[in-house]
C-alpha cells in the first residue's frame, strides 16, 4: 500500500511537467443436506474471517476500479484516478491538480505518460517496480495485519484491519465478498484512499496501447 501513495504522488507531479510542456456484503449460504462429512468439516474448520478474505482476494490479475485519494497536511493535494489491470499491464487515467494524465505501463515494462489534449507522451524504459493491485495486501505476509472490527462502508460488509509495513500503519476496510479495501487510510501521511466501481474480469487489450498518431518522446536512459 505504501507504493500506491508514493506512485501516485509522482505521476502527479508529473503530469503537471508534461502539461505545462504541452452494493451488497457477503451473501451466507448453508452447505447443502448431501455435502460430505468430510467436506463440511473442512469448511468449519477455515473460521479465520481474515483467512477466507485473502483467499477471496488472491489469484485476481485482471479489474479495474476507480480510486479517489485525498492527502492533507503540509503538502495537500487530491486525486481521482481510474485503474486498469491485466497481469503486469497497467493503465492510470488520473485528474489530479487540474491536469489530466494517462499513464500506460505495457508487458515489456516500458512507461509512457501520455497526454491525450495534445496526443503526446513521454517513454521511459526504466525498470519500473510493479504496480500493486488493491488486493496486494494479501500477498504481503511480512505485514503483521490485525483484525479491529467489523463495519459498513460504502454499502458493503467489511472487515476492518490494521497492518503494518515497514513501521507504517495502515487501516483498511475490506469488502466481505471480493476482499479488496473499501477505504485505506494511513494517519502518518495524511492520506485517505477510496475505491469505488470494482469490475473483475477481462480487461480490453487496447486500453494498454498507445493510440495511433500519438507523438512519443523517449526520455533519456536514467544509470541504475
């Protein structure tokens, strides 16, 4: 989660350099009368709400969503982004500060910050570190995460956790049924994420590729 904030912070700020250059909760089923013995012990046993919320979560690669981040304090700012995933394919659509900002990452790991007022874009093919999905949180088991509570948000049944990755606090609300965050909030750094509009599944092939008459310039090569 940490590398969400520090992610979005910086194609901000540079989305402002090439613009100025140019419902519902878990739905609770009981096991059928014929389920196996066996079976339903099994079930019974996995009573770890957390557990079943990382298998929920986990094994997703391709959604979008809409994410709404908020950071007040000494350096305010505020942003609305939309977020496409497909594997290690990603796709920003970002309004932050005034400026609108495309920021497209392909299979190869090349990054193209693309600014579709003037059909332009900047290429880096510095090696980007992987963008985390909303469900990453699962994956990180070196995060010490605690279970709080239990509460609404947004219209859904949630989970409320904290965790704690690298000295940093996080709170999150996870959906009961998908186990994505409803809402993270991180107190240390004044900042407030929001996600809304989650659609899992396949994702358009062309939602990561460079529109056709786009003027691309590359930027030079950066030493490791």
């Amino acid at each position: 989660m940490k590398k969400w904030i520090v992610l979005l912070m910086t194609i901000a700020l540079l989305a402002l350099t090439l613009t100025a250059c140019g419902g519902g909760g878990e739905k609770e089923t009981s096991a059928p009368a014929d389920q196996p013995a066996a079976q339903q012990q099994k079930e019974d046993s996995s009573s770890d709400p957390l557990e079943k919320l990382m298998a929920n979560a986990k094994g997703t690669t391709e959604l979008s969503f809409d994410m709404i981040m908020t950071a007040t304090g000494d350096n305010p700012m505020s942003s609305t982004t939309k977020m496409y995933i497909s594997g290690e394919k990603s796709r920003m659509e970002m309004d932050a500060m005034g400026a609108k900002m495309i920021t497209i990452v392909d299979a190869a790991g090349d990054v193209y910050l693309y600014d579709p007022a003037s059909k332009t874009a900047m290429k880096s093919n510095v090696p980007q570190q992987e963008v985390d999905a909303p469900n990453a949180w699962a994956d990180n088991v070196s995060d010490k995460i605690e279970v709080v509570g239990e509460e609404k948000m947004d219209g859904f049944d949630c989970l409320v956790v904290t965790s704690i990755d690298e000295e940093l606090e996080t709170k999150m609300w996870l959906r009961k049924d998908i186990g994505m965050p409803v809402r993270v909030e991180v107190p240390d750094q004044n900042v407030v994420i929001e996600y809304k509009n989650f659609e899992i599944g396949a994702q358009d092939p062309k939602l990561f590729e460079i529109p056709a008459g786009t003027t691309v310039t590359e930027l030079p090569a950066m030493p490791q």
